[in-house]
C-alpha cells in the first residue's frame, strides 16, 4: 500500500505548470509548449496535458514519452 502512495507522490511530482516546465526544461520555451498544447488533439500529446480551471498542466514523464514516440 505505501508504495502504491510513494508512485502517487512521485507521478504528482512531475505536473509543471508551463511556465515551471519550460523553467525546469530550457530547451523548451513557453511559446513551443503553448504551441503543443493548442495543438494536442493533433498531434499526439493530448495525454500530456491537463487543464485545472484556467492553469495549464504538463507531464514531464509522459511529455518525454509523447516526443520520443515515433509515428
């Protein structure tokens, strides 16, 4: 059971908003991930991103997955 909580924790963890992602990960600006998630249902990263009333959500881990994933 606590290591079911510690996963939890962790997957909470790796939410940014996008201004904390593209903080936390520079080569990526605000502008291009602003892009991605207008884009989403498109393109591929849809599960990536959340919407909690007017704040935008993105997954670091699942980001990574979404851009390595090859069409």
């Amino acid at each position: 059971m606590q290591n079911a909580t510690n996963t939890s924790i962790t997957d909470l963890n790796q939410w940014f908003t996008l201004d904390e992602f593209s903080q936390a990960y520079p080569k990526f600006t605000r502008s291009q991930i602003e892009w991605l998630h207008r884009h989403r249902e498109t393109n591929g990263f849809a599960i990536a991103f959340r919407k909690i009333g007017k704040r935008r959500y993105v997954h670091a881990g699942i980001f990574a997955k979404c851009l390595l994933k090859e069409d």
